[in-house]
C-alpha cells in the first residue's frame, strides 16, 4: 500500500495510531486531512521515510485500535455524547484557564522578545469562535444526526468552520514559536505553553472525529 498517496485523513482513520505519528510531525490531519500524505510531508519540508516506517509498523501491530476505529461501529448518540463530554466541555475549560494564563504570562513578560504579545485576544477570539460553532452543533445538527438525518448543508457549514479552526491553531504556532518555551520562562509560561499543546492535540483529534466518522453517513 503506498501511504504517500493516501489523504491524512484516511490514514488517520484506517491505521490505528497514525494519529499520534501525525501529532508528532506536526502534520494536519483534521482540518487538511483531505491532502495525501505526500503533499503534507513536502510542505512541511519532512522526509517522509520515517513517517512511513512508523505508519508500517503500525499496520503490523493490530491490536492497538485508535480513537476513530473505536467509535466507527457505535450508535452515534453515544459519539455525540462522548464529543459532549471528551471535547465540548473540555474546550470551555481548556481555553478559559489558557486566557487566564496568556493574559498573565503578557502582563508580567510583554517587554520579552520572546512573550507571545496577542495571544491571550487571539485565544478569547478562538473561544468565541468554539462556542458558536459547539452550540450550533449541540442545538442543531447533533440532534438531527441523533435521530438518524445527515443534512448536507449544516454537515458542510461545520466543516468549513473546522477549516478556520485549523487557521486558528496556525496563528497559535505562529504567536508561540510552535509553542517552544524560551529558555528561563517561568511557571506560569511552562503552564500556558503545556496548555496550548493539550488544548491543540484535542481540538485536531475533536474535528477528525466528527469529520471522518461522526459526519460519514452509514452505508446500507
């Protein structure tokens, strides 16, 4: 099988731990998922024959089952519930303490050529951003998937607000260096820095879990 031709989000899906592989290259298999593998790794300017080897050996060892294999055979109201819980609440409180923290860490560090000037309005744009999308999603579109519909349109709208997601965590990187520390930052730092790497691991397993399973309509 030639994964360099297989799209991101493909693999990520068929290929149980691929995900933590992309995660480590730093590669968008959610909100890009539709570039093959090949593409992803030259715009990033990675060889990819250490991608392949690991995504190999995944193959070769079957029993470990990732995050979407899991879910893919579930009644989609127990997805819905988990992406509620696992996700939905889990970004609320991920980004108000992460705002707390920015806001800090640019009150006491600004004159740093270092300190991530702007982060702390990127993230409370991002929260605003969230919570409308979370909430059309849980008063509209998680319902009707619930009941057994898979309306196009509102499927479509999420996807592209996914895509601005993705955007959003691009900006993240750029205002954090890709959330590298700088040498003697401080606690509060170390936290926010810790944060954002959970809170991005989160919202790209979040967006390929609706994207690739929950929004795939069961075939009959």
């Amino acid at each position: 099988m030639n994964y360099l031709e297989q799209s991101l989000g493909e693999l990520a899906t068929e290929i149980p731990g691929a995900t933590e592989v992309f995660h480590r290259y730093g590669l968008d298999f959610c909100c890009n998922g539709q570039r093959s593998l090949a593409d992803a790794l030259a715009r990033k300017s990675i060889d990819g024959s250490p991608v392949v080897e690991k995504l190999t050996a995944l193959v070769q060892n079957t029993a470990q089952q990732s995050n979407a294999q899991k879910w893919r055979d579930a009644e989609p109201k127990a997805l819905i519930d988990h992406i509620l819980v696992r996700y939905h609440e889990r970004h609320r409180e991920q980004l108000t303490e992460l705002i707390r923290l920015a806001r800090r860490v640019e009150l006491v560090h600004g004159d740093r050529e270092a300190c991530p000037v702007g982060l702390a309005d990127h993230l409370e744009d991002v929260f605003h951003e969230l919570e409308s999308h979370m909430a059309k999603e849980e008063q509209i579109l998680f319902p009707m998937i619930a009941q057994g519909a898979y309306p196009s349109g509102p499927i479509m709208v999420m996807e592209e607000e996914h895509v601005h997601h993705g955007e959003a965590l691009d900006e993240i990187d750029r205002l954090t260096n890709g959330i590298e520390l700088p040498i003697g930052a401080c606690n509060t730092w170390t936290a926010l820095y810790v944060g954002l790497r959970e809170f991005k691991r989160d919202i790209m397993d979040h967006i390929h879990l609706e994207n690739y399973v929950l929004f795939q309509q069961p075939q009959n």
